[in-house]
C-alpha cells in the first residue's frame, strides 16, 4: 500500500496527450515539493520534474509537471512510442520522515 | 558526470547479512543527503533509508529499521548498507541514490544491485 496514490495504468495514442495523477495528504504534497521519475524495464529511475513543475536539462518540454493541494499531475503531450515506461511520484513525509512514492503508472502509447 | 555504482548483492538465506555498497565518482558525496531504495521484482519503488552530510540525520523505513544500518565513508566517497536478519520479503534491487538539495531529491541513482533472500 503506498503512502502516494497513482493510477496504475494509463493509456493513449500517438501525439495525444495524456495526463498521470498523485494524490498524497497534507504532510507529504500538500506539504512537500513533488518529483516524478521515469523508469524503463531493467533501467534506474531517471529524474523527470522536480519541485513540482521543473524539469532537469535534457527533459523535453513534452513533459511537465503540476501540483495543487495534496495531489500532483504529470502531463505528456505529443506522446511517443519511446514514451512507454513506468512512472512515479515521490515527496517526503514530513510526519513519517520518509521518502514516499507511488506505486507507479504504466504508460502505454498505443 | 555524476555516476553512482552499486556492489554487493547476491543469493543470502533467511537470517543471514549483507553488505552492500554504493560507489559515487564526479562528485563529492560529502555534501550530499544519500539514500537507498529498492524494487520488489514486478513491484513499486520502496524507499530504505537516508543519511545526511556528516552523518547528522539518518531516517530508516518502518519495514527495515532495527535490522538494517546506513553509513558513508566520505574519504572513500561512498555509501554503505548493513542489512541483517534478511527476509524473503526483502528481495528487491537496491538503488541508492542522491539528492541534490532537500527539494530536489533523486537526481542520480545508480544502476542497482540484486538481493535475493531465499534457501
């Protein structure tokens, strides 16, 4: 069961947009910035966004983060078939003192 | 380039110890909050546990804590994970991984090493 919640697959066609939810409580997003990783099978996390909306160099502006409340929204326009990963959000939870996540969104790019 | 290498996985029994370890070179971990995460196979990203510059603060998941420690050799610009009284349910790739600043948490990881905890 984790801590952050998050659809646990979405799905949409090439160059369509599609957007992946997180809801977490007032001690971790509501509290905390949110980042969101990208995970291909058999490869490390890679950073997506970071502080709720920023994106590291080399991230493409397909990719773009939001957050309000106690929940967060990842958007990818302009999809692709590389697109297709794993994806997860991540904060810290200031009352457990601890890194949380999702429990990731499979993306499929049909 | 920031680069992050984990070692010391392996095949471990029920009970048994482990001591894994985690390799940075293009930086300096020393002012740096380092942490570990680990995979379940076909699961989720569990965090471990964290430790920060000097060794000031050290935090531990509930599912770990009392039987596994979290070090740094800052001479040795690398990053330890003593886990004991191994279970089943630990079996996961091991990341560690840095953060960059406290908001930015997670910007390097390594390329994981294998627990397997089985008889």
């Amino acid at each position: 069961q984790s801590v952050l919640t998050q659809p646990s697959s979405v799905s949409a066609a090439p160059g369509q947009k599609v957007t992946i939810s997180c809801s977490g409580s007032s001690s971790n997003i509501g509290k905390n910035y949110v980042a969101w990783y990208q995970q291909f099978p058999g490869t490390a996390p890679k950073l997506l966004i970071y502080e709720n909306n920023k994106r590291p160099s080399g991230i493409p502006d397909r990719f773009s983060g939001s957050k309000s409340g106690t929940s967060a929204t990842l958007d990818i326009t302009g999809l692709q078939t590389g697109d297709e990963a794993d994806y997860y959000c991540g904060t810290w939870d200031s009352s457990l003192s601890a890194w949380v996540f999702g429990g990731g969104t499979k993306l499929t790019v049909l | 380039e920031v680069q992050l290498g984990e070692s010391g996985g392996g095949l471990v029994k029920p009970g048994g110890s482990l001591r894994l370890s985690c390799a940075a070179s293009g930086f300096s971990i020393s002012n740096y909050n380092m942490n570990w995460v680990r995979q379940a196979p076909g699961k989720g990203l569990e965090w471990v546990s964290a430790i920060s510059p000097s060794s000031t603060y050290i935090y531990y998941a509930d599912s770990v804590k009392g039987r596994f420690t979290i070090s740094r050799d800052d001479a040795k610009n690398s990053l330890y994970l003593q886990m004991s009284s191994l279970r089943a349910e630990d079996t996961a790739v091991y990341y560690c991984a840095r953060d960059y600043s406290n908001s930015l948490k997670g910007d390097s990881w390594g390329q994981g090493t294998l627990v397997t905890v089985s008889s």
